[in-house]
C-alpha cells in the first residue's frame, strides 16, 4: 500500500514538473526580445479596383478600329432587297422608293455591347417580305444574303445577340419610344440583332439588321455632323422680346438625359449674362421645358435641374443670384403638338420670364 501511495505521489509530481516546463516556454517565447535579423511581414491589402460605371450612352465610337473600305457600294440606303424579297410599307404594300422610312436628319441607336452609341445623319428603314405571295418568310435566306453583302462590303460586326434587358428597361425610362423610333426589331428577344459599321472612303455608314420567322427589318444610318441653324440670341434681342412679350424663348441644347451645358450653349448663357449686366434692375426667373419624351416625373426634374444650370452659370459668372430664380415645368407647358421632331424640338426650350 505504501509502494502505490509513494508511486502516485511520483506521477503527479512529473505531470506537474512538465506543465510547470511548458509554461515556462510559452512565457519566455512571449518574453523574447526581437533582433535585428528578425522582420515582421505585414500583410499588404491590395487597392480596391473601382468598378467603371455601367453607362447606358457613349459619346464615342472608335472609328480607327474599322478598316477603311473603298469597295463600290452604290448610293444610299446601300442595300437593295435579296432576291425573292421586297421592301414593304407597315401595312405591307411595296414601299414607294424602297423605303420604309426616310429621314434627312434621324437617328439609330448603335449598341456597342456596353453601350448605345447615337449614330445621327441620313437614316432609312426597310421592312421586308416575300414576293410570292402566301410563301413563308425564308429567314436563313435573307440572313445569309444580307450579312455575307454587308461582310463583302467592308462593313464589321460590332454587336450580334440580344440588348440586356436593364439596358432597355434604363432606356425605356428616358425615351419610352427610343425602341421603336431608334433600333430596328426586337433588341430584347431570343432574335439577335446585328449591328454593323461600314468605315468607307466616302463616308462612315452604319446598319441594324433584324431577322425572324415571320420577317425581317434593317436601318441604315449615313453619318453626319448635326449643323445647328437656331442663332445664339443677343442680349439686345432678348431685352426686346422681354419689353414686348415679359419673356425671352430660348432654345438651349442639352445631352440627352443630362442637365450639363454644352459648348455651343455657352454664348447663349454669355449673352444672358450681359443682358442681366447691362440691365441691373432686370430680375430673371429662368424656366425649363421639355418636350413629352419619357416619364412626366423624370422630365420635370430634368427641366428644373437644366434651369439651375443656367442659373448657377450665371451666378458663377458675377450676377446676384437673388436677382434669379430656377424652375421647371416638364413637358406641362408645350408651345406646339409633340407631333414631329421638329415640334419637339421647339417645346425643348428656357424660358427667360421678367420678375
């Protein structure tokens, strides 16, 4: 009995002595003093890449990425109708000219597979069907025809599949009609579209090409600089209209979308300047319209936000901002019908309104 007492009393004296010798260890290992030879490694954090900004518009299209092309092309819309097919008006007799639809100045949307490009210049559009009557439309035929012409032409493919459906539902919000009146089919559905742009020595063309099995469609836009024939009132002139009528209509231009001034509003905004300089008892309230294009809610904060534009401007430029006051109406307040384009852009305006 005492040789198992003595026994048990040696075993809790080695379990203590090494408890005793590891504490000892972790202690002095947390007690080391550092060396010079010893670095300590931090960890560097990589810099968070910003993510770019899912656009919905792109201001450019790089043209040098499309080779020039010089093969014969003919005269616009560049394309005549595959055999067995004809260009149709909507209600599906043949179209006079060839044409569905004709612009001198008009508008495609170019999707670029991350953006719309406005691609803006002589525009056409053609609907097309069979010529035998009662023939289904022969889809595979009027693909391989179309595309391998457009192919042999020069012209790059720089969009096949369908629009994402955010991007359309964005574009929707701005321009509820932007689908109909700027991209050629169905940008949405299973049926891709193809977009195509001709780089050619006499001038940069682009088409839209739209297919199924019940037709197809194909818009051809000639590209050309917008030449603005509205003249920059004087200050004179605005004086003489606000004397007359208690407000002066000025047609300011503005991105779609977008309150920021462009360079060729500026001279307006400097002849409002001087008209308020030269007149320091004239007290201005600065009012926005648009035409009926989007949304009611969306077009009114957009008429406000372009108003204080113009204001700040000036403010920015020396003019008591007490002597100015921004609001907009939307489209509430037209001057004409928004029936054409051209009517559009009249009700498109700021209104100078003496206080």
């Amino acid at each position: 009995m005492r040789k198992i007492a003595f026994l048990f009393v040696c075993l809790i004296s080695i379990i203590s002595c090494k408890t005793d010798t590891k504490n000892q260890l972790k202690t002095d290992d947390n007690s080391k003093p550092s060396t010079e030879s010893e670095t300590v490694v931090k960890e560097e954090k990589e810099p968070e890449v910003e993510k770019p900004k899912d656009e919905l518009f792109t201001d450019n299209f790089d043209w040098t990425e499309i080779p020039l092309s010089s093969v014969h092309i003919g005269e616009f819309p560049y394309l005549a109708p595959p055999e067995g097919f004809f260009v149709k008006t909507k209600q599906g007799k043949p179209a006079k000219d060839g044409l569905t639809k004709f612009s001198d100045f008009g508008r495609l949307m170019m999707y670029t597979g991350e953006a719309f490009y406005n691609a803006d210049g002589k525009m056409a559009k053609m609907l097309y069907g069979m010529t035998k009557k009662g023939k289904a439309f022969n889809k595979l035929l009027f693909d391989k025809s179309v595309d391998g012409y457009l192919e042999s032409i020069g012209a790059e493919l720089i969009f096949k599949g369908s629009v994402p459906r955010k991007k359309m539902y964005a574009l929707d919000k701005i321009d509820p009609m932007a689908q109909s009146d700027y991209i050629v089919g169905r940008a949405y559905n299973s049926d891709p579209i193809r977009h195509y742009a001709l780089n050619h020595k006499s001038g940069k063309i682009m088409f839209q090409v739209w297919s199924n099995t019940y037709g197809a469609e194909v818009g051809v836009v000639e590209l050309e600089d917008f030449v603005q024939t509205i003249k920059a009132p004087t200050a004179s002139e605005m004086k003489d209209d606000i004397d007359t009528n208690g407000k002066a209509i000025l047609n300011i231009n503005f991105d779609t979308d977008k309150a920021t001034l462009k360079t060729d509003v500026l001279e307006i905004v400097d002849q409002i300047f001087i008209l308020l300089d030269t007149n320091p008892e004239l007290k201005l309230s600065i009012e926005g319209h648009t035409d009926n294009t989007g949304t009611d809610d969306r077009n009114k904060q957009l008429s406000i936000d372009r108003a204080n534009t113009v204001m700040y401007a000036l403010a920015g430029k020396g003019i008591d901002i007490k002597r100015l006051k921004a609001s907009g109406f939307g489209s509430e307040k037209p001057l004409v019908a928004n029936d054409t384009g051209e009517n559009k852009a009249k009700n498109r305006r700021v209104e100078l309104v003496k206080m």
